[in-house]
C-alpha cells in the first residue's frame, strides 16, 4: 500500500501519468532553451547551473548524444523549484507579464521622448520632477543633439541615445519601485 494516506486509502501524491506529463514539459522548455540564441538567454532568468547545461548542450552536435543531453538538462531543470521555472517560462511567453511590463516601459519611454521633443523644458521639468534621479544636463544636452541631427537631416543618433537614455532611467525607476513594494510586504 505504498503512497496512500493509511487513514483515507488516498494516493498521497500525483499519478505516475501526472509526473510523466511535468516531465514532458519539462523536457519541451530544455527543447525551447536550447534553441534560443546567446543574447536570448542572458536574457532569461536563468540560473548559473542551468546555464551551463544549456550552451552544453547547445555544443553537442551528435544526435544521439545531443538527445541524451537534452534528458540530463530536463532532469536538472526538475531539480529546481517550481517558481524558477514558472518564471522562465513567464519571460519566454510573449503574452506573458514580463512581456507585458516591457512593452509598456517601452511605450511610456516612447511617450515621454516625444513629449521631451515637442515641449522642452517643460517637459524636461515635468519629468525630472517624476524622476528626481534623472541627469539634467544630460538630457538637455541629448535634448539639443536631437535638434541639430533634425535640423541637418543627419542619422538619428542622438534620438536613439535619449531613448536608451530615458529607457534606463524609468527601468531603474520601476525596480526601485518593485524593491520598495517588497520590503513593504516583508
């Protein structure tokens, strides 16, 4: 009567088709990490060890031996608890709430740079208002490149700067923020 609860004749835990079906998805993430690129990865909250199976992996080129390390990386990957997997997969999904976050600071930096273009320095005041931490001469100067590069129909370098500029401001912003709500849960 092995794995039933003594007093309830229960099964105490998953059946062995529920634990072969976890596996198998397991298995298909591996598959799913394993074809994605190098910068992909670094993206992905993965952790060390894992990692290192992954470009293992990646390396084996023999089919066979490629197969049998792709079960050993799906058995290392069950290994690890449910939440870091749960979030592998949240960053992977493209409808996922990573994906979503990152669109809309995506969006809001996008806003934010035309509004900057459009307004000035009431603008550039607004936002420095929002973000006490943002660089003010920095900006101005980014600010005034973006309008010489207009005026003299030139590439747009310094546009594309004062977005990288502002998308890092409001990403440092929003984990602060999240680091903030944390400890106030804590």
């Amino acid at each position: 009567m092995r794995g039933r609860d003594p007093e309830t004749d229960e099964f105490l835990g998953p059946s062995r088709t529920q634990q072969r079906r976890e596996a198998l998805e397991v298995r298909s993430l591996a598959e799913q990490l394993v074809a994605l690129t190098p910068t992909q990865l670094a993206k992905l909250p993965i952790p060390e060890d894992l990692l290192a199976h992954v470009h293992d992996t990646r390396r084996i080129t023999s089919h066979i031996a490629h197969k049998r390390q792709l079960q050993f990386l799906a058995k290392q990957m069950r290994r690890e608890d449910d939440q870091t997997l749960e979030a592998i997969r949240d960053a992977m999904d493209d409808s996922g709430e990573a994906a979503r976050r990152e669109t809309a600071l995506q969006h809001r930096v996008e806003q934010w740079r035309e509004r900057l273009l459009e307004n000035g320095d009431a603008a550039l005041a607004e936002l420095l208002e929002e973000f006490p931490s943002a660089e003010r001469q920095r900006l101005r100067q980014l600010l005034r490149n973006v309008e010489q590069e207009r005026a003299r129909n030139k590439p747009p370098h310094a546009f594309r700067e004062l977005f990288r500029e502002l998308r890092e401001l409001m990403a440092n912003a929003s984990d602060e923020h999240a680091d903030q709500v944390d400890d106030e849960a804590d």
